[in-house]
C-alpha cells in the first residue's frame, strides 16, 4: 500500500483555505482541517471540499466522555470525511465510542504524543519521569488496537517501532513532516517524507513544508513523486 500526502490547511478561514487549495490544483487530492478553520468555516469549508472530490481529515482531537465523542464521530461520519482524530489518553472507553460513531467508511485515529512534546515536557504534563516517548506511543498504541481504532497518530520517529510490533494491523499518520534542511518550526520530533516512509507511514501530513513554499503545487508535486517511487511497506 502506497502512503498518502495529506495537506495541512492551516489556515484562519474558508477564504484562504480555498485559495490554497486552487494554489495547489488537484494534487492535493487528501486535505486536512483542523480546530482552527473548522471553528471558523465548519461544515460548510469541508462539504465543498468534498464537493470537490478531495478526502478530508478532520482533525479535531477529541477527548471528552465517551457519548460526546461517540455523537461527534456520528457528525463528521455525515460529512463524509475519511479520518478524525481522538487523544488516545481519553482511554479505551472512549475510543470505542469514537469507533461507534463514526461508522465503517470514517477511520478513528488515536493521538498518541504529539509532536511538539519531547520526554521532559511529556514528564511534566503527565507528572511522571518519561524516559522515552517512544514507550508512552507504543503504550498508547495498544490501548487504540483493543478500542478497535483504525490507526494512530505519532511522529516518524516512533513509527518504525509501531510498525514493527503492529505491521499493518494499525495505520499510521504521521505530522511533523519537513523537507530536507527545512525548518522544524514548532515542532520537536520531525522527519523528512522519504524516513516517514521507510518508518512504515501510511500517511504524511505536509504543513508549511509545502503551504509555505515559493511553489506550493511543485513541493506537493516533489512530495507525492517520493511517496509514488518508494517500495510499498
């Protein structure tokens, strides 16, 4: 199975993320909204989206009691969406109600570590010693796979040890993508598209790696030809 580019629309609303959008033409075939331009163009921004013939992500990153979640999985499921997302440490109760609501055709990925967080600040939010981020994702990671979730999501570099106790049995997301000599911007765990792939990645979300190119269409173009010449997992 091929990885798939999904682009980051990370941007404050509609307008601009539909000009983003014809900016990059119909590569970008696999978007992602977030809290930001959902909360201000909601619905309407993902349904002319989908009107458009491009998946979304809907990367809300849930993590509330289960009924919530279970009836807002219900919601995006009507939207058409491909993939949501809910904070694996909302526990397996509440991944199982996410995986409920959102029905066979909307996959649930878990939120793992996010990717700004390294061991000391993960240490300190959870208020434990964390030695290595990489045993807290693999932890979460098997709490997602008894919920019945489709995947996770964690950085590149966790996924290859994913991959390795879960094989395909868990999807992969993984943000945090930069180009080579790109600027890790906000971000404490990065890597580059062609290690996400030989981590096992089934999906590599492009920010401003691409958004904030000189050509955005030709870094999506570059992005996509890697992830087309690479030997699937």
């Amino acid at each position: 199975m091929k990885s798939r580019a999904i682009v980051a629309l990370d941007v404050p609303d509609g307008a601009q993320a539909l000009a983003l959008v014809a900016r990059l033409g119909v590569r970008a075939d696999f978007v992602k909204v977030g809290s930001e331009l959902f909360t201000a163009a909601g619905p309407e921004l993902v349904a002319r989206m989908r009107a458009d013939a491009r998946d979304v992500f809907l990367d809300l990153k849930w993590h509330d009691i289960p009924t919530t979640v279970r009836n807002a999985a219900r919601s995006a499921s009507l939207l058409d969406v491909r993939l949501v997302t809910v904070h694996a440490s909302g526990g397996r109760a509440m991944m199982e109600a996410a995986v409920e609501g959102a029905g066979p055709s909307c996959g649930v990925l878990a939120v793992t570590v996010l990717t700004s967080l390294d061991a000391a600040s993960l240490g300190a939010a959870w208020g434990r010693s964390v030695a290595r981020v990489e045993d807290e994702v693999l932890r979460l990671a098997e709490l997602a796979r008894a919920a019945g979730a489709r995947g996770i999501v964690c950085s590149g570099a966790e996924a290859a040890a994913v991959h390795a106790a879960y094989g395909n049995a868990l999807e992969l997301l993984v943000p945090g993508i930069r180009l080579a000599g790109g600027d890790a911007h906000d971000q404490a765990r990065v890597v580059t598209p062609e290690a996400a792939i030989a981590a096992g990645a089934t999906y590599l979300v492009l920010g401003r790696a691409v958004t904030a190119a000189a050509d955005p269409a030709a870094a999506l173009a570059a992005v996509q030809n890697t992830l087309s010449t690479s030997h699937p997992r």
